[in-house]
C-alpha cells in the first residue's frame, strides 16, 4: 500500500536560480517533465539558453571575486554545513520529489537525501583540510605550494540519483573556493530547484551558486562554451562527453568526466555465494538499473554456475516491482518513455542475438501504462554481443560461466568501459591478482558498491578520466601554485658587466 507523504506540493513552473533568486529564461521557453508512472506532465520547467547561461555566469564571477575565492575554508564551511541541515529537515519532501520524478522507490531516495547532506559535511570538513606542501632548501630558498580557487565550474549533472550526483558535484567546487553553475538534466529537474531554495534558505552569497534548467544541446553546449567557464564536471554518456570535450577543447577548459560503464562481477566457486548472491542483486536492481557502477556483466565459475543462476532467477521473480511511494517496491519505473524503449530494445535482441530471457524482460501485467520493466535475466549470453557490451542502464543483467581465473580476467577486461568492478572469491591471492589485474577505475572484493568518500572516485578507458572524492576532489577545482622565497644569499649569474 502506497504510504500517505506529507510533502510539499510540487510548482506549476521549475525555474532557473541566478544570482540568489528564482527567475525564469529571458526568452520564456518552457518545456514539460513528465510523470514516469503515467508519463503524463508533472510540472512545467523554464528552458535556458545560451542568454540564460550568459546571466549565470556572469553571476557566479561577480560571486566568486567579491564574496567567495577570498573566503576562510571555516566560513565556507560554515555555508556548507547549513545547506545540509537544509537537507536534513526537508529529507520527507526531497525524497518524496525524487522519488516522484524519477521512478526511484522511495526507501532508496530516502538513502539518497542522507548521502546528499554527507556530502556537504564531508566537504565542508575538507575544505579546512586543504593544504599545500613545503620544499625547504637551506640556506637559500624556503619553497611551498599552495592551492587556489580557479573560478566558474560548470557542472552538467544526470538523470540518475540527481540530487546526489549534484551535491557530489557542488559540494567539493564551493569547498574549494570555487563558484558553480549547474545544469540538471532535463529529465530530472525537480531537486535541483528544490536544493536551490535550501541555498537560498542558507543565505548563501548571491553568485556563489547558480542553476540553469534545460536541454543539453542548447544550455549544456552553451556551459561548455562559455570563455569564464575553465572548469567542466561531467557525469553522463561516453558519447555526450566526447562532444563536451571537443566543444570545450577550444578554450583548453579542464575536464572531469564520469562516462558510461559495464562493470564485471566475478564470482568464484569458492565465495561465499549467499553473500555474492545479494550483492548481486543489489547491484543491478537497486536504483532501477539506473546505475552507473551497476555489475550488469557476471561471470560465474561453471562449476557453482547452475546453482548460482538459479538461485538468482528464483530471487528475481521475487523482486517486488511497483508505484515507487510504496515503502514495498523495490523497483520502480524507468525514468522516461524514451529510455523505457531503449532498455527494451535490448531484451528484444533474443531472437537475433540467440540469449535467452530467463526472467522478466516484459512490462508488468498490473501496470499498463508508465515506463516499468521486470527485471531482467539474460544466459546464453557471449561476451561479444551486444547486450554483453553495450551500456544497457536499466534492471537488465547477462550472465555468463568461466572455467578458469585467466578466462574470467580475459573476459572481465574486454569491454571497452571501466569504471567500477567486483569480484567474489574466498581465496586472498586471487582476490588480489583480480584487483591488480582488473581494467577499472575501482575494485570492490568481496562485496558491494560501498562507497567511502575519502577514496578517489572515476575510471578508466571509455569510462572516463580524473578522479572526485576525499582530497583527490580538489586536484580538479584547485590550481596548485609553487611560491620560490629566496633568502637574499643564492648566487645570480651577471650578464653585461
């Protein structure tokens, strides 16, 4: 049963938030989000363009010069750590919208708005962490480095757990003495506008942080181009971030990309297969599928393969799949009809690829209408096909047997993303081979994506490059400076006596 949410009423119109205020795009485009349990119009959404992005950052300069980049990190701090508690109070209304936008079951946004204020808190305490490094040089220098502010980030954020993604964005830009521009993906605007009115509520300084609403080719290019915008965070596909760089490549702007991802998960006969099983299922079901480090390629031992696979199909019928307000539902729907047709695109390859749907893969009986999905399992699968390959991003898992630990790696490995990996195996040499031996930007052994926000977050080949988390964050959003004090006594080469 669907639980009564005391919430707010979501606004006929989602705007724009400029230089401290809600303010609407100066040529008026609107364009609607939808509903994904009906697809039917949720609210209206002001649509930025090039001007709008113009404003923005104009506005985030203005903050980062007068209010901002000279600020102490304990003041800073203290802003960071309000808009947390800002997060903490509003948890029932940020969840409750989250989860009415974007398909995600409730009890999962719940765990999103927590990491959401974690990550202004974590940030905040980092921001008076930040330090640089001394290089003494008796009796002639004292040298040191120290690291500074660089001025407007834009941030282009995804459709996926959006309100965590962006504060995973915001959070570490504004401790590092940096202003932001954001843009929320058009698919999921609803938190991002509701995030901007707890900034506003924590007297953040006018500037310091920006939103612009709408569409990547039109607002998203417009960031990326923009002359006094030198930084560009970027979460979203491989394809969307190889345009990104080429657009931005004209003004050398620095990039942190997070692209696409097809993560292996490795389990040995020798695991502790109760516990691999759920994590699993974790992996790929949770969020809807709608992951970026989802395990969506496992590999199996033959020998534990047949029982492993059917243990997983017996727990996937299980799954609870429904309206994503009910405390019950562990999946909801996919995040927008488009998507929804692309993820079943990929089931429908059956017959042409020659896998076999062992569970789900179909629209539930009880829910006609909206973008919900069983989910999904794939055998019969080679690790050349398509959906072995390709960035699914929905509840859609293929698994496949190995028979030794170099035909597990090889396989693991060929796959042209890299952004996260698991491998179950009671054996600590191996797990330590697989850790070394795996092409990814994370390895978790032994279990499932726990996240530690102190640890270097990204990935490798198509997945992406640079790293965001703990210290390694303000690698991006700071330039480091080396300063050469001379004690007045080292010898100066003359010319020209």
């Amino acid at each position: 049963m669907i639980e009564e949410q005391h919430t707010e009423t979501i606004p006929a119109l989602i705007s724009h938030f400029i230089q401290g205020e809600f303010v609407e795009s100066l040529g008026g485009g609107r364009f609607e989000t939808l509903n994904p349990d009906t697809n039917a119009p949720l609210a209206m959404v002001a649509s930025g363009e090039p001007e709008d992005i113009d404003r923005a950052v104009a506005s985030a300069h203005e903050g980062w010069q007068n209010y901002w980049r000279d600020m102490a990190p304990k003041e800073r701090a203290r802003y960071l750590n309000r808009i947390a508690d800002g997060l903490e109070s509003a948890t029932d209304v940020m969840a409750t919208w989250d989860s009415v936008d974007t398909g995600i079951p409730i009890h999962q946004t719940r765990g999103q708005i927590s990491r959401a204020a974690d990550n202004f808190r974590f940030f905040a305490e980092m921001a008076t962490r930040m330090t640089g490094e001394s290089f003494p040089n008796a009796p002639h220098f004292m040298n040191y480095s120290v690291r500074q502010p660089i001025g407007v980030a834009g941030l282009i954020t995804p459709w996926n757990t959006p309100l965590m993604l962006e504060t995973w964005k915001i959070a570490p830009c504004l401790a590092a003495g940096d202003t932001a521009v954001l843009k929320p993906a058009e698919w999921s605007p609803l938190t991002a506008y509701r995030l901007a009115r707890i900034i506003q509520e924590a007297d953040l300084p006018p500037g310091v942080f920006n939103m612009v609403q709408g569409f990547g080719e039109s607002a998203g290019a417009a960031l990326v181009r923009h002359p006094r915008v030198p930084l560009i965070s970027f979460i979203g596909e491989t394809t969307t971030g190889q345009e990104i760089m080429r657009t931005g490549s004209d003004f050398l702007k620095r990039f942190s990309m997070e692209l696409g991802g097809k993560s292996p998960v490795v389990v040995f006969g020798d695991a502790d297969l109760d516990r691999a099983l759920d994590a699993v299922l974790y992996g790929i079901y949770t969020l809807n599928g709608e992951r970026c480090t989802a395990g969506s390629r496992l590999f199996v031992e033959d020998r534990v393969y047949d029982r492993f696979v059917a243990d997983l199909s017996h727990r996937i019928q299980r799954i609870k799949v429904g309206h994503p307000l009910d405390p019950e539902t562990d999946i909801g729907q996919l995040i927008h009809p488009e998507h929804w047709a692309r993820v079943k695109s990929y089931v429908d390859l059956a017959p042409v690829e020659g896998f076999t749907v062992v569970a789900g893969g179909r629209r539930p009986p009880d829910f006609p209408q909206g973008n919900y999905l069983e989910p999904t399992l794939l055998t019969g699968v080679r690790n050349d096909m398509r959906v072995a390959q390709e960035e699914i991003f929905g509840p859609v898992l293929t698994v496949m047997p190995f028979h030794t630990e170099e035909e597990a790696m090889l396989w693991a490995n060929d796959v042209r993303y890299g952004l996260a990996s698991y491998v179950w195996t009671g054996d600590v040499a191996r797990s330590q081979r697989f850790a070394q031996g795996i092409e990814a930007g994370m390895v978790w052994v032994n279990s499932q994506n726990v996240r530690d926000l102190r640890t270097p977050f990204g990935g490798s080949k198509w997945s992406g490059f640079g790293r965001e988390g703990g210290h390694y964050s303000f690698d991006f959003y700071t330039e480091t400076k080396t300063v050469h004090v001379a004690a007045g006594s080292h010898p100066i080469p003359r010319l020209g006596i």
